[in-house]
C-alpha cells in the first residue's frame, strides 16, 4: 500500500511537472549559478546602465553611415562595463548612508550580499576590461571619455551628494558623456555641432528628470544624510522651478539644430510635441507640487528621452547624406547636376522613411494666404548648403511643396 502510494505519489508529481510552467531564464540561470547574476547586474546598477547605452549607440548613429559592427558592438560593451564599473565604486562609497535609505537598504553591499573587497574587484575588473575595449576596438578618445566618466561619477560626484544641492549638475556632465563616447568611437573627434547638440540634450533632460526624482524620494535622501535641493525646498516651488527652466531650454535645442544644419526643420516641428509635454508637466508641478505630478513628470522624462533622441539621429543631415536625391532627380555637387550617387543602405532606408512622411505630413500642402510657400521644411533647405540651392531654384519659379508642382502641372497640361 506504501509503495502503491508512492508510485501514485510519483506519478502525480510528474504529471504536476509536466503541466507546470516553464521556469523563467532568469531562475533557471539562478538555479545553476545562484544569486550571483543578479547580484552583478545590481552592482552594475543595469538599468541605468542600459541608458547609458542607448544614448551612446544614438551618438555613433548621428555621425552617420558607414556603421562598422566591429566598431559599435565593442564601444557598447565597453560602455557598459565603464558604467558598472563607475555605478558599483558608487555603492561601495555610499554603503553606509544606501543602509538608512528606503529604497537602497537591499542594495547587495548594504544587505550584506556581496562583501566590499569582492565589489571593489568587480569594479577594477569591469573598470579595466571597458577601457581597455574601447581603446582596442573603438578609439583612444572613446576610452579617455569612459575613463572619465568612471572618475568624474565616483571620485567627484559620489561625493558631493553630501556637500551641495549642485551636485546634480556635476552628475548630469557625467550623463552627458556617452552620447560623445558613440561619436567620437564613429569620427575619432570631439569636434562639431553634432556632439554638442548630442551632449546639450542628455544635460539639460537629466535635470528635470532627476529633480522630479529627487521631489519624490526627499524622505529618503534626508534619512541618508544627502543635500539634495527638494530638502532646502518645503513647498516644491524652487525644484519645480528649476524643473521647468531646464525644460524651456531643453525645447531651444531642436531649434538650435534646425537652424545650424545639423538636422532637418522637421526635428523642431515634431519637438513642439515631447518637449512640449515635458514642458505641460513641469508646469504642472509648479502650479502646485505633489508626489502625483512628480511622478508624472519622472515617468514622462523616461519616455521622452528615446523619443527625442531617435528622432534626432532619424532627421540628423550627416544620416542621409546632404542633398541626397529623390528617385530620378539630379543632385547638386560643388555646383553641378550630377547623377545620384549610391547611398548606403541604412541612408537610403531613411530616405525612403523622410520622403514617406513628408508626403503625409501636413506641412507639405499648408500654404500662405500671401505666399505659396509655407513650408518649413523647404524654407529651412532653402537657407543652407547645396540642398538649398535646389530650393531656391523652386522658389524662384514659386514651385516649393509637391502638391502645389503637381497643381500647376495639372493645370499646365488642362491648358495645352
């Protein structure tokens, strides 16, 4: 009777396996090599180093094609490791004050799952291998700027926390950096407006981001002995404030871009909607601040800032090429019609794309009560480089949008 039991016991046990879901690769790699994973990607600080990457894979997409694979998926891990490496230097100076704190105490250091000289060896060993990748396979530049980081994050930063609310703009330098480190692993330089442009966006975006943050775990950075502007700022006016004004200047820099050349007209268009969003909710906040609009506006930044920066690669000028052609057109090289030259595949993907939305977008057919021309896309070729030398020659024969050409031609043809 026992065995019977058994066996049933067995049989149901296998019959409850085989009906069991799967297990998560996440607990089956726990399983093999226990918590260790999982306690690295903490030190690593993995989300926000996954950030960290994605806006240096935007800085080496502004630069424009050729893209090199042996180029940009080495600079991307070299960049991950620099910033584990700097993210756990951080937690291993700050483990007695993350112990106090609400939403750090199970942190691996402050928790007691990791000893520090074992985090210390994490950090040297993340630390060496990401700038010795990015020397190796990307550029020196690329790797002085990861070096950089990993000593302006932990050695200046880290400790200013605990010295002055202005630490905030000294971290954003560092937030600022990657978007450079994709640029200059592509050019080799840290030279142009494409960098600044690049640079310009993460600090002044990480501002509004970061004190709306700040607003909402104050409790908490008080409990661990941090000087962070929403201590100093009972009724939330001061960091709304500020949240607002890096706001504002955050909607210049599409402009800026717009009309220096470095993107289309089209990137301070559609600029008007996520940083106008941004703009609402820092408002928002001021008019009266809460843990709610707080909330908001953190969130919201996090969606933004893939938004803005993909849209700033898609409609940068060194994407496409400059003057690149429409299919059968002649393009203007140092003066001359020419036949198109071939682009790049990822060019001409995004040719493609562009002159999609353009034929949708209602700036193409807007016109002006006085002139035929409304359109801020032509105007703004009309006012730069080769391109707008074809432009010109559209508006001097008052032929600038598609469907006014396409009109008159009709009309051309009604007459003959």
């Amino acid at each position: 009777m026992l065995a019977g039991s058994r066996r049933l016991s067995s049989g149901q046990d296998t019959a409850a396996a085989a009906e069991a879901p799967p297990r998560p690769v996440r607990a089956m790699v726990s399983g093999v090599l226990g918590e260790w994973p999982s306690i690295y990607l903490e030190l690593a600080k993995y989300r926000l180093s996954s950030l960290v990457v994605f806006t240096t894979s935007a800085g080496y997409a502004m630069a424009g094609p050729p893209f090199e694979l042996g180029v940009l998926a080495p600079t991307l891990v070299g960049t991950f490791l620099a910033s584990a490496s700097a993210s756990c230097l951080n937690q291993a100076y700050e483990i007695e004050r993350d112990a106090l704190m609400t939403r750090t105490k199970k942190r691996p250091l402050p928790s007691g799952k990791v000893s520090l000289p074992h985090a210390l060896a994490f950090a040297a060993g993340t630390g060496v291998a990401g700038v010795g990748i990015l020397a190796a396979f990307a550029t020196p530049l690329t790797a002085f700027l990861g070096l950089s980081n990993i000593v302006i994050y932990s050695a200046i930063y880290t400790p200013l926390k605990v010295v002055t609310p202005r630490n905030t703009e000294v971290g954003a330098i560092v937030g600022a950096l990657p978007p450079l480190m994709g640029w200059t692993a592509a050019t080799g330089s840290v030279c142009g407006l494409e960098p600044l442009a690049l640079g310009a966006c993460l600090f002044l975006w990480q501002m509004p981001h970061f004190y709306a943050l700040a607003w909402l775990h104050r409790a908490d950075y008080s409990a661990g002995g941090y000087k962070m502007l929403p201590l100093y700022d009972p009724t939330g006016k001061r960091t709304a404030s500020y949240c607002l004004a890096y706001a504002l200047a955050l909607s210049l820099v599409p402009v800026a871009t717009s009309a220096v050349g470095v993107t289309s007209a089209m990137f301070a268009v559609e600029s008007v909607f996520f940083n106008g969003g941004l703009i609402a909710l820092a408002l928002r906040f001021r008019q009266r601040a809460s843990q709610g609009r707080a909330r908001a506006l953190f969130l919201y930044s996090l969606v933004q800032l893939p938004v803005m920066l993909t849209l700033l690669v898609f409609h940068g000028e060194r994407l496409h090429g400059n003057g690149h052609a429409a299919a059968g057109e002649m393009e203007l090289t140092d003066g001359l019609l020419q036949p198109p030259q071939p682009r790049d595949s990822v060019g001409d993907l995004v040719a493609r794309l562009r002159d999609a939305g353009r034929e949708l977008c209602a700036h193409e057919w807007v016109q002006s009560p006085v002139l035929e021309v409304a359109c801020p896309v032509v105007l703004h070729e009309a006012a730069s480089g080769d391109r707008g030398l074809k432009s010109l020659k559209h508006l001097a024969s008052n032929i600038v949008c598609p469907q006014t050409s396409a009109r008159r031609e009709e009309d051309n043809e009604y007459e003959r």
